[in-house]
C-alpha cells in the first residue's frame, strides 16, 4: 500500500530554528489525511520536503515502503511519484483543459494518453472539457482540473497545499466534496494542508495537527474533536468549555465540577484539573433541570445556530452555549443550564 511515513523530519531556514523540529507522522494508503497548523506553522515547508524541492536536515521520508529522502539519500521531485496541487494558478494558462493534463504523461502513446485525460476528466466530473482554455473554467473547475492533472501519472501520493482557500465559501464546499470524492475514487494517498478547522474536520479521514514544528496529536475527526489530547489542541480545533474538576480514586470514570458530576470518555489518571466539553454539550435549561445558574453576557448569531456566553457565578471563566433555532435568550437574562454527553480530563492550563 502506499503509506507515507514522516520519520524525525527537521527542517529550517536559519541556523538554530527549525521550522520542523523532529516531526513524525504516518498516513496508511488510500488516506486522505490533513495537516491543520496555523499560518507560519510549517505547513507548506512539510510538503516541499515530502516532494524533494527542499532537503531535510535530519529525518527520513518513505512513500509505499520506498526512502525517498534520508540520511544520503534525496530524490529528486520528478522521481518521487507524488503528484501536487498547488494553492492558486495551478494551470498553465496557455495551454488546453486535455494539454495541462496530459502534461506529466510523458512516455507513453499518444492514443494511451488520450484515454488517461478522458479518464481523469471524468474521475473529477468534467466529462467533455478538454477542449476549454483554463480562463473559461470557474475557480471550482479550475481547482478539480488542477486534481486532474496531480492524479493523471497514477502517483503514489498526492499533495495539495490549501487548494481551496480562493473560493468562495460556497463553492469551497462543494469544490471540497468533489475534490474528496475523485481522490478516494482513484485511491491514491493524499495529504491535504489546510489553516481551517472545518475544512479539516469535514474533509478528511485523519487530521494531523501541528505545534511548533511536531504533530500535536493525529486523530480522525470526531477523536480529535471529542477526544483531544491537550487544551492546545482542543481549543484549536474548535469552541471549548473548560471547567474545573476533581476526581477521586474510587470513582475514576466521572468528574466533580460546579456544574455537577460530569460522566469522563476514559476513566482519569489526574485527581485534578479542568474537563473539556463542547459548547453542544451545554443548553439553557429549566430551573428543575439545571446544574448551574448564570448570566447571558453576549450572544454570536451564526444563522444555523448561536453561540451564547454565560458568565456562572462560581467560574471565574465564562461558558459557551451552542443553541439550535431562534436565540432563546437575550443579554442580561439569568438562565438554567444542564450538561449532556461525556467529557475529558486534561491538567489545568
Ligand atoms: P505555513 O505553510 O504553515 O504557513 P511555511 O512552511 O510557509 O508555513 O513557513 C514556516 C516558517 O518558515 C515561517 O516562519 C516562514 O516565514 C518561514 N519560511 C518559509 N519559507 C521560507 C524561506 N524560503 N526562507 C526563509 N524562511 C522561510
Ligand atoms: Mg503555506
């Protein structure tokens, strides 16, 4: 299978500051995983190790069990087998739709060629554009054309560096389902680069997060969101409610907190700390069913949802609630709340 395997990579620009600082990560064959970082994080500088166009310092790259770069050993890009797709102007823009995919499909007939870019235009739902110059294609065609053309060489791995982030954000979506489906259809094993927590969550199999030039954690989705392995990380990934707790030795599976016992997803080590839920996991409620009472201190309308602060008297840090439909309270208002679902225990920040 084609895994890719990331082994202690170092990389920097300057003497004494590694960007990528003995960086591992493994993605299994036929995965489309993302690598989620802030902007400067190291993102881009990972690929263009991966791909050869920059030598590690340390570290090793392997791509379906064959050492790509190492200790004396750098192949060069175009002996990789790792087809790429850049952020934006991917296309040649002088040559056709067929032309810009045929374009890595050296040495073979020209009649085999043909048939691999009708291939390819079909495995990204463009049947008949061939024939289109890339200015008269919309961005989103553009971005699955640019796919195209990464997958056109049967690569072992594919690479694509925040291909989404020119569109507007309602074509991103779909451009963003297309751009999955055609990868999983070809089963190639792709690493997709992305600043945005949503387009990681909802995109791909398993997110990589890097901090500092490491993977903080490497998780599929819902572990990552749900299960996150440090505050860092949870609050990267997404809206967190943190709450302090304690925990006592013979009752390890739940957390005492102001807010009442709150049911762990693994049994706890630490006898303190906070515990993380997820603003969903809070909703206003009824004096009779409520843990806790507090003050509505600000709203944000989100259209499909909206995230409310409530300041509780006894947490020194005000809480978030997701609430579905019409905003059910105003600013100023005193509300119940109630927990649902299991937490985890992280050390207090
Ligand atoms: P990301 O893609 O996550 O935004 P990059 O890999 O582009 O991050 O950059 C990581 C860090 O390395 C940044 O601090 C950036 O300024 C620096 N950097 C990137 N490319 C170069 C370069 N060619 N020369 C010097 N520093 C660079
Ligand atoms: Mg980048």
């Amino acid at each position: 299978m084609n895994d890719l395997q990331v082994t202690g990579l170092v990389k920097g620009y300057a003497p004494g500051t590694p960007v990528l600082d003995a960086l591992d990560l493994t993605v299994p064959g036929g995965c489309l995983a993302a690598v989620l970082g802030p902007s400067g994080c190291g993102k881009t500088t990972l690929l263009r190790v991966i791909a050869g166009f920059l030598e590690a310092d340390a570290g090793s790259v392997t791509v379906a069990g064959r050492l790509l770069g190492g200790p004396g050993v750098h192949l060069p890009p175009e002996g990789r087998r790792i087809g790429i797709v850049p952020q934006e102007g991917a296309l040649f823009p002088h040559l056709s739709v067929a032309r810009n995919i045929a374009f890595g499909l050296t040495g073979r007939e020209r009649a085999a060629r043909r048939a691999r870019v009708t291939e390819m235009l079909d495995l990204v739902n463009l049947p008949g554009h061939g024939d289109r110059m890339p200015h008269e294609l919309s961005g989103g065609q553009q971005q699955r054309v640019a796919l195209a053309r990464a997958l056109a060489p049967e690569p072992h791995l594919v690479l694509l560096d925040e291909p989404f982030s020119a569109l507007d954000t309602g074509l991103r979506e779909t451009v963003r389902a297309d751009v999955r489906a055609a990868l999983q259809d070809s089963g190639a094993t792709a690493l997709l680069v992305t600043h945005d927590q949503q387009e990681a969550l909802s995109t791909a199999d398993l997110v990589a997060v890097l901090r500092q030039g490491r993977v903080a954690q490497c998780a599929a989705p819902q572990e990552l969101y749900h299960r996150p392995a440090d505050p860092w990380v949870a609050s990267f990934v997404g809206d967190a409610v943190f709450i302090p707790a304690t925990t006592d030795a013979t009752t390890t599976s739940t957390a005492t907190t102001v807010m009442g016992r709150i049911p762990l997803a693994a049994p706890a080590a630490l006898r303190e700390g906070v515990v993380l839920l997820r603003p969903e996991q809070l909703r206003l409620a009824p004096a009779s069913e409520a843990v806790a009472e507090g003050t509505v201190t600000g709203i944000r309308f989100h259209g499909h949802d909206a995230l409310l602060t409530v300041t509780v008297d006894a947490l020194a840090a005000p809480l978030l609630v997701r609430a579905q439909g019409p905003v059910p309270a105003r600013p100023g208002e005193r509300v119940g709340l109630a927990v649902t679902g299991s937490a985890t225990l992280h050390p207090a920040p």
